[in-house]
C-alpha cells in the first residue's frame, strides 16, 4: 500500500550517535531533501545514550554530510529539522519524555501523527524498545508508525522466532521494515526487470539453456573495528543468510502475477522453501569456509584476521563462504547456484553470472578448444550495468569464432546518477512500499536453510581453510565448480 509520494513524518533514529546513522542515513536523508522526495514537513530526532544537545547532534550530522557528499552549501535550515533526545532504552520515562517531544514536532512540522522508528543499533534491545513504544503509548497517533529494523536478524532461527515474536507484539507485520540494504541496490532491483521485462531472456531462463549461475559479493576491506560483532556472526550469517539468499531469490523465483509487494514476496519465499536443505554429511560438499590469512593489500602488508582487534588468536570464524545451492523445482532441477563471498579478497566487486549451455555442435572451432559459452553478467557493484558475452567472428579470422561482449553499463550513462541503497529504503519505508524489505518468512526460512550449515561447522565437520589477503578465496572453492566440470568466472 503507497500512501503518500511526498510523505511528512517524524523520523526517530534509535542509535543517532553511531556509525551507520553518520555514514548512510544523514546523507541519505539529506538528499530526499534536496531532490525533494520529501516535504519540508519532517523532523529527524536522534535518540541515544550520550548526553548530547541539539547543537552538538546538528554539528554531527552536518560533518557527516560534508564529509559523505563533499556538500558546500549552508545546512543550516535542513539540520534545524534534527533533534537530540538523551534516552535509555530500559527507563519508560525515558519514552514518555520522546513522546511529548514528538507531539511537539509534529504540531512544528505538520507531520499528520507519523511515526517512523528506526532501530540502528545493538540488536539485543530491539524486542525491548519495540515493546516500549507500544506500551508508552508511543504508537498510538492520529497517523502511521512503521519500525525499521536493521540487521541482524536473530543469529539463528530460534532466536529471530523469539525476536519476531516480540516485536510482532507491539507492530504489525505490514508495519515491519526489515533492511537488506542489498534490496536497495539499483541493479539488484532491475534483476526483475531485466528478466520480466526481456522478451530475449525470459523463455531461456530455466534449466534447459543455463548451466549454472554465480553470485560474487567479494570485498577488499578486512573485519575493521568489527571483531566483536563478526567473531559471532562469521560470513554466513554476516552475507549469505541475508544479501546472498536474497539475490538467489530474485534470479530464480517465477514472474509474480502482479508488482505488488505481497505477488513478489511470495514468490520469492517459494524459491526460499524449494532450497534443497543440505544434510549434515553434505555440508563439507556443499559449502567451503575459508579465513583470511595475512597478505598483502595494494602493494601494503596486511595481518591475518586472527590478529585483527577484538578476534581470538584461535577462531574458527569464516571470513569466506562459497557454496553450491540447488532449487527442487521444475525451473531449476539440475541447475547449480554457486554463490561466494569473503573479505579481504582481491575485488571488492558484487556480480552475478549466468552461464548459458553449451551449444550442441562446435562448427566454428576456437582454435582447437570449444566454443566459449554464453554469459549475461549483472554487474552489481562498484560498476552498474550488464554484459552479454557472445560469439562472433573477429577480423579475418575465416572459420574461427571469439567472445564478444555487449556491454550496458550505467556509468556510461550521461545523467544518471544511482542513489544510494539507504535513500531509497528510507524513501519507501516513508511511502509504505515493503517490497524492498524482507518479509518475517523469507527470514525464516533463510535461517532454516543456514542453520544446519553453521551446526555441522561448530561441530567440525568441515575444514575450516585460509586464503591469503589479497587472493580471490580458498582453492577448496575453484575444486568444487571443477568437480561439476565449471569455474569461477573472474569479477574483476
Ligand atoms: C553488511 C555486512 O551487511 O554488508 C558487512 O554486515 C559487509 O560485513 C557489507 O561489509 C557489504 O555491503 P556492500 O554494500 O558494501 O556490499
């Protein structure tokens, strides 16, 4: 359900002190401003543990603006619209106090009574402060309140069931905005549309004319100032239970009868519940875990993660998963979906590449070897385009066939400029289009596929491997496309 294309509200940003509210949601915020998206009828009130005055917070934001956007103009009149709240998530006067303060803005700013609360911060006070706001009277306004909750999710399915349900307490589930920031990305959006809206690949897009297809999200940087959080959660919970899972879902779900958010939802929780589970004894088959070594770095040493802040000496934390994912319907029996992610790697790169069959007889011998095959690649980031990869004859070269490659690529593009994946979520959030948010099954069900994975791992059954920084990952994971007679496409 849209409800509003220049939506007014009060935004309240649980967490305002830290790191993703500076880096994503100050920037993001300002440039719906700025292009209004959004009215001049919104309030942003930050609300954490540190004694802050309003001052000191608008001073914050501007920084984080200048700093993110390289933006010279005078933010003046758009931080005006920030506000500081000191609060602690446990106290209920603390929230009686956030209640009388948002009553004030939304007479100020004329926001109709709604309410977006956005959790950004430690996940183990979601349950507590989406039950506060209920029980303070905090969601009961004239207008909307929708709660935004970032990742993660839980850490495994009980504990996102104990954390649904406590939430769900307090919201709807049509009031729930679960982020993955990855269903913001521009062309991970246009994966629909490249599939529904092409006559030339839709009746292709099945298990006679694909061989497999593979998900790259590799990045450069190492764990950072993250240890803490990443020795618990490992790349498996970190990337594949969430944007991994996700973009799988997108490639391989079925057209939705309609583009509505519950059509497209439910289509991709179909492909979610068609994962064939992988048994215990499969998972060192199915999945390789890698950690990153010590290595270099665009020409720099670099240490190991088990020398990284905040991680032990000994972990058995991955840094790295590849994987082999088959989906148990008519689509895509027999079809492998390689997925890979890791940090520390050689690209930092997001692509996805689909492998076409080989076509039954080589007429036109490349030199000897086979026919390459045919590749549509979808180029997520940090380049945003796609590339069909063809044959075709080169020069003189009578009776030979090369690749060729066609190639779209929005760089190119003159006046495109892709906001950012936060902008966009926060902007339909604000509207009331969930399409872009995780639905609580697809969480589930995410879970259930991952969590068998993560037992037979803390229960040793499979290697943990290292790969040396800088490399694009463990040779276990080139071993396994070779074993089915592939290979990873290179990214970079
Ligand atoms: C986050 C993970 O969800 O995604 C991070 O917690 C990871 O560990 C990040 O670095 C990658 O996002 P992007 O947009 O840079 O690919």
């Amino acid at each position: 359900m849209i409800t509003q294309e220049h939506p007014k509200a009060v935004i309240v940003i649980f967490g305002a002190t830290g790191d993703l509210a500076k880096r994503k949601l100050f920037p993001s915020i300002y440039r719906l401003v700025k292009n209004k998206k959004i009215s001049e009828n919104f309030a942003v009130v930050g609300v954490a543990r540190r004694p802050w005055t309003n001052e000191e917070f608008r001073q914050n934001v501007s920084d984080s603006i200048q700093t993110s956007m390289k933006e010279s103009a005078n933010l003046d009149e758009f931080t005006s619209h920030f506000h500081y709240h000191p609060f602690d998530v446990t106290n209920p006067s603390s929230y009686l106090e956030l209640n009388d303060l948002l009553n004030d803005l939304n007479t100020t700013y004329k926001t109709e009574g709604n309410r977006i609360f956005y959790l950004a911060m430690a996940p183990e006070f979601f349950g507590t402060i989406a039950q506060n706001l209920k029980k303070e009277g905090l969601t009961a306004t004239e207008g909307w309140s929708r709660l935004v909750i970032e990742k993660p999710f839980g850490h495994d399915l009980p504990s996102a069931q104990t954390l649904n349900q406590e939430i769900r307490e307090a919201f709807n589930e049509d009031q729930i905005y679960r982020i993955d920031h990855y269903l913001g990305k521009e062309m991970v959006q246009n994966i629909e549309v490249i599939r529904f809206a092409n006559a030339l690949f839709e009746p292709l897009w099945n298990n006679r004319y694909i061989s497999n297809i593979q998900v790259t999200s590799s990045e450069v940087l190492g764990v950072e100032d993250r240890g803490r959080y990443y020795e618990k959660s490992g790349a498996l919970r970190d990337m594949v239970q969430n944007h991994m899972l996700q973009m799988v879902a997108l490639l391989a779900m079925e057209p939705p009868i309609k583009l509505t958010t519950d059509e497209i939802r439910s289509e991709k929780v179909k492909v979610l519940r068609a994962l064939r589970p992988v048994k215990d004894d499969d998972v060192a088959k199915y999945f390789i875990r890698g950690q990153y070594d010590s290595g270099e770095m665009a020409n720099e040493p670099v240490v190991s993660y088990r020398n990284e802040s905040n991680v032990d000496d000994q972990s058995q934390t991955e840094t790295y998963v590849a994987g082999k994912l088959l989906i148990d319907n008519f689509r895509w029996a027999g079809v492998p979906f390689y997925i890979r992610t890791g940090k520390r790697m050689a690209a930092k790169s997001t692509k996805i590449v689909v492998q076409f069959k080989d076509i039954p007889m080589n007429l036109y011998y490349n030199k000897g070897a086979s026919v390459p095959p045919n590749l549509l690649v979808i180029h997520i980031q940090p380049e945003e385009g796609i590339t069909l990869q063809l044959n075709a004859k080169k020069d003189d070269d009578a009776g030979y066939s090369q690749p060729v490659k066609l190639d779209l690529s929005n760089n190119f593009l003159e006046g495109i400029n892709t906001p950012e994946a936060y902008e966009k979520l926060l902007y339909d959030c604000m509207r009331g289009d969930a399409t872009n948010f995780t639905h609580w099954d697809e969480v589930a069900l995410s879970w259930s596929y991952v969590d068998p994975i993560s037992d037979a791992w803390k229960e040793g059954k499979a290697n943990l491997t290292t790969y040396p920084s800088g490399s694009m990952g463990p040779k276990e994971a080139e071993e396994m496309l070779k074993k089915d007679g592939f290979k990873w496409w290179p990214v970079n």
